[in-house]
C-alpha cells in the first residue's frame, strides 16, 4: 500500500510554481522552488499525484452521468465544464512533467523521461475524452504563448499513441545515467517491467475507444494486452492514509456525517448487482457479493437493496424510497481508500470484448472466442479479488457463467461497468455503444423533474470548457465550444 503525504506540501508547491511566473507572469511567491533548484526526483511524485487526482475530478463530473452514483435526494446532474480536472491537467501536471523532460534529456535519464510520457498520454488521453479539442502543441509554454491553440482529438490520440510507444522502447532500453527511480515513483516505486505493462495496458484502452470508429482493429487491442498486466499487483493506483484522507471519503462520509451534501447509490449500478436487472438463478446468491463494498442501506429495517432513479426525486425503480448511499469504510470510501486509473480486471474486460468484436459479435450477436470468455471469467475473479471478496457462488451462477456459445455483450459491458465502479473510463463505454440499453441493461436516460431542462431527453457526450480558460484564452476557446450533448470525434459516425 503507497503512502504519499510527504508529497502533499511538494504537490502544492510544484502547482503553485508551474502556473506563476509561466502561467499569469504573476510575482513568484516566497516559498515556492525555482526549477534550477528541484531535482528530477522531486517532479514525479507531484505529477503522478495529480494524475490520478485528475482521474477522481473526472469521475466526479460523470459519475451522475452514467448513473453510478446521484446527487442527494436522487438528483441527475445538469452540464458540467469538470474544471477540477481542467486544473489538474494543465496547472499541475503538464508543466511539471515537461520540467522532467528537460531534466532527464540533460541527465540521460530515458527512463525517467519515458516515464514522463506516459504521464503525458494519460492525461492528455483524459483531457480530449472529456473536451474533445484541447491545448496540446501550445500548451506548457508559458509567457510565450499565453493564449494557446486547440488540437484536434485525433491529432491528440496520435501523439498518444507516439508517446506510449515510445515510453515502450525506452523503458526496454538501457538508462545509463545515474538517476535512479524509487519512493518518488507513486505507484510502481521504480519498478521498470510494471511501468511497461502500465503502457501497454494504457495503448489497448485507448485503441479500443477507436474499435468503433473503424480507425483500429480489434486484433490490434489483443496484441497490445498481450504485453499488458499480468495481475492485480500490476494495478495503476495510489492510496491515501489518516493524515491524507481519500477525496472521495471526504465528499461522500465524512460530508453525509456532517449534514452536508453528498451522493447516494443510482439505482443503474444497483439494479445490475440486486438480482433486479440479472435475476440470480442459485439459491446461495441474493445480491453480487461486491455490492456490500461499495454501499450500504440506510435503514437498518431495510433488507432489500434498492438505488436512486437518476432525477427521481428520491425513488427506486419500483416506486418505493431508494435507501442506498456509499458506504461507510467502503473500498473507494474508507479513509485510506485508492484511487484506481487502470486495472487487471479491466484489461481483461478489454480483452473479452475485443475478443467478441474480432469474433464479428455485435450488440446482439451471441458467442465468443475460448479465448474471449476466459478473459470475462478472469476479469470478474480479478474483480473479486481486488475488492477482497468471495466471487465462488457468483461465478457458478448460470447467469454469470453463460458459456462461451451464449456470451454477449451486456455480459461483458455489465461485468466491466461494475468492476469499473467509480471510474471515468465508464462514460468512454457508454458514449462508445452510444448509452444504449441492449449492452447496458436496463439503462435509461435520467428524469427531468421539472421538465425544464436544456438537454432533456439527451445525454450529456462531453464537458464545456471552464470559465477560467474561457475568460483567459476566449477567442481561442469560441472556435471549439460545443454543446455538451455533442459527440466527441471518436463517438461520432
């Protein structure tokens, strides 16, 4: 388990440096490091800190959107310009990361900087897939150019895949130079293998986003999984401890527990592990044994499980008061609780449903690969693992365990969304197959409740940009402002 306050205040100094003098050419504060002062070993950890804190801001702006969680009272979320995670990407992460591209070409430390570019490709990665157009060739320069152009998101997804490979080839290569990369790596603590598995696991999941486009192929996913995770162990993540608490322990605990606002469970993800939406066939089984960890009913008089309709107004699907909020000392909501980007169980979720697609399977289409449905089986015993519980019963369900000649696509789609609980990757799958209820069961649009909404009856497909880069770059910004109901390129036919 990482631990990683140590790096809080050098986090906090690293964002405040990187957006002074190079970002507003305000005075630089006392405190605050010049670049000649740091070593390379200081950048990392604040970077990969606010990598994955991006990873939870994005969440954050789409978890209401694909109905894993609603606001208080069962409330759907309106537009959002995620901003939180705006700042992550560009105040904090960027900059810094292009200071240890500098630092590591002066030193010969390529591993360092293909580490960097890793980095570089997740959070560019997770920009263009909330923004679509984002600043990429000019962003990170400063006063000399503080009103930065937009890339295309296809321009973006090349640079992405052109960093991830060539992270590959360097990380495989030597690093003669005297840098060595320990507790500062986060995640991995230097470890070179892992860190190429991360990027190979990281190509396979942005390549599928383009399966549907008809830019990659399938079979081009498989060979990138094939040099991916191995295991659990191989998890992209951070944990938080008592003196840093998890964010989301904060916002959905400790807030509920204070009486301010927090989010409750959506009736979506319930209703896929209640037995409502995939009615359990054994006796042994009542609810997915992973539900537990995730939340928790609020009436003790209660015994059945029931979310919130997204817009509901406080109600379960069959009318009755919802009554599940997260819980309490849950995997994601215990004080020391991760924050995962990318896992085992997800590549091999990507891979079942590559497999299928390579197969000529489609939304409707039933059957697989001996090879695809090992890769859904695998995927949900790493799932249950992960979240430290036992998934025997589960798998011997004959409404889990389908057979490779009865394996669809809600089948993996649903294994994947739940596993992927409180993951942004989650709105890239619902805009892939374009929120239909044929690969995510039982999933309809969230209510209006006043019937006054500008989008009603459409799905939110990205965020706006937000008022600060608005009201910094705005002409800039006017060229490539979209409604959110918008598809993004990839999404689009």
């Amino acid at each position: 388990m990482r631990k990683f306050n140590k790096y809080f205040f050098l986090a906090l100094l690293l964002g405040v440096f990187s957006c002074s003098d190079d970002y507003f050419d305000v005075n630089t504060p006392s405190a605050t490091a010049d670049v000649e002062q740091l070593r390379i070993n200081d950048l990392l950890a604040p970077v990969i800190f606010h990598t994955v804190e991006g990873q939870y801001s994005a969440e954050l702006a789409f978890g209401n959107y694909v109905q894993n969680f609603a606001g208080q009272g069962g409330t759907a979320a309106g537009e959002t310009t995620a901003a939180g995670l705006w700042a992550d990407v560009y105040l904090y992460a960027l900059p810094n990361i292009e200071v240890i591209k500098d630092k590591a070409a002066d030193a010969g430390a390529s591993h360092y900087a293909a580490i960097a570019d890793i980095l570089k490709a997740m959070n560019l990665g997770m920009a263009t897939d909330t923004w679509d157009y984002i600043p990429m060739n000019e962003a990170s320069m400063g006063v000399e150019n503080l009103f930065p152009d937009f890339n295309a998101q296809e321009e973006v997804y090349t640079e992405v895949f052109s960093l991830l490979d060539a992270a590959i080839a360097d990380l495989q290569g030597p690093d003669d130079s005297t840098v060595n990369i320990g507790r500062e790596d986060l995640v991995y603590q230097g470890n070179i293998d892992q860190w190429i598995r991360a990027a190979y696991t990281i190509k396979a999941r942005y390549q599928l986003h383009l399966v549907q486009k008809g830019v990659i192929s399938p079979n081009e996913v498989l060979a990138s999984l094939e040099n991916g995770f191995t295991s659990n162990d191989d998890d992209f993540q951070i944990f938080y401890d008592d003196r840093s608490i998890n964010p989301r322990y904060a916002q959905e605990v400790l807030a509920r527990n204070t009486g301010n606002f927090h989010n409750v469970l959506a009736s979506q993800i319930v209703s896929m592990m209640n037995g409502n939406y995939y009615p359990f066939e054994s006796d042994a089984l009542e609810i997915d044994p992973r539900l537990p960890v995730f939340g928790e009913i609020d009436n003790s008089e209660d015994t059945e499980w029931r979310g919130y309709v997204s817009g509901g107004g406080g109600v379960a699907p069959n009318g009755e008061p919802a009554n599940v909020q997260f819980a309490d000392g849950g995997y994601y909501t215990r004080v020391d609780a991760p924050i995962v980007v990318i896992s085992y169980a997800e590549a091999q979720f990507i891979k079942a449903e590559a497999e299928f697609l390579a197969n000529g399977g489609t939304a409707t289409s039933t059957g697989t690969t001996p090879a695809g449905y090992e890769a859904y089986l695998e995927g949900i015993r790493a799932s249950m693992a992960k979240y430290g519980v036992n998934g025997s019963d589960y798998l011997d369900d004959p409404v889990v365990d389908v057979g490779a000649d009865n394996l669809m696509l809600h089948h993996i789609m649903k294994e994947k969304y739940i596993h992927n609980f409180l993951n942004p990757e989650t709105f890239v799958d619902f805009r892939r197959y374009d929120f239909s209820e044929e690969v995510f069961t039982g999933l309809t649009i969230r209510e209006e409740e006043d019937g006054t909404g500008d989008f009603e009856g459409e799905w939110f497909r990205r965020a706006t940009y937000p008022s600060t880069e608005v009201n910094r770059n705005g002409e800039v910004v006017e060229q490539y402002q979209e409604s959110p109901v918008t598809p993004v390129w990839w999404d689009a036919e």
